[in-house]
C-alpha cells in the first residue's frame, strides 16, 4: 500500500545564497510511503504532514538534497514503512534562462 501527500507547500528560507538566506520562498513536497497491505493499524495523513512540516521549519535550510534525506529518513522510522520517495522542488531558482523549478528526488527502502 502507498500513501501519498502531493503538493505539500511551505515558504521557507532556502538556499546557500544570502538573498535566500533571507527572504522565504515556496517550496513543494511529494511524499509516498510504502507499507505492506496486511501492515496493522493505519498510518494517519498528520503524521507524515507534521514529519515534513518539522524538517522544514528548521530554517534556513541549505540544500535540497538534506532536506529530502531527513524527510525521507524520518519517514523510515515511522512504524510499518519499507519504502519512502520523495520530490523536494524549489520553483523559483535564478538561473540564466528559463525554468519551472529544480527538483531533488529521493528514494530509499529500510535495511
């Protein structure tokens, strides 16, 4: 069984930039995690939203790439997940062209 919080989003400082260090933006968090379908008990929605909302109210973060792994490993700890994957996007990046976001893609299983 999957579990799915899409389109989680936050407005948090992020970035290693100093304009980011100080001025928030938004950011999107996929979140899926796998427990098996005979797994007692459910798993309530709040607690993989409270999950992500702690790992990110830890600001100012600094790469994507931590702030998808702690979530990621969080998940994991939580009782009767096997799998956890998570989409961590940051929509407004200043490059030279054109972009929608940039997106870190974490998936890890337990063991």
């Amino acid at each position: 069984m999957v579990i799915s919080l899409v389109g989680m989003r936050f407005h948090v400082r992020v970035g290693i930039l100093p304009h980011e260090r100080d001025l928030a933006q938004p950011l999107e968090i996929d979140l899926s995690v796998t427990r098996p379908a005979d797994a007692a008990g459910v798993l309530d929605y709040r607690t993989l939203y409270a999950l992500a909302a702690d790992h990110i109210s830890r600001e100012p973060l600094e790469y994507l790439e931590d702030v998808a792994a702690a979530i990621v490993d969080g998940a994991l700890e939580l009782e009767g997940v096997t799998h956890a994957r998570i989409a961590v996007r940051k929509p407004h990046v200043m490059l030279d062209g054109p972009l929608t976001y940039a997106e870190i893609v974490l998936e890890r299983a337990r063991g």
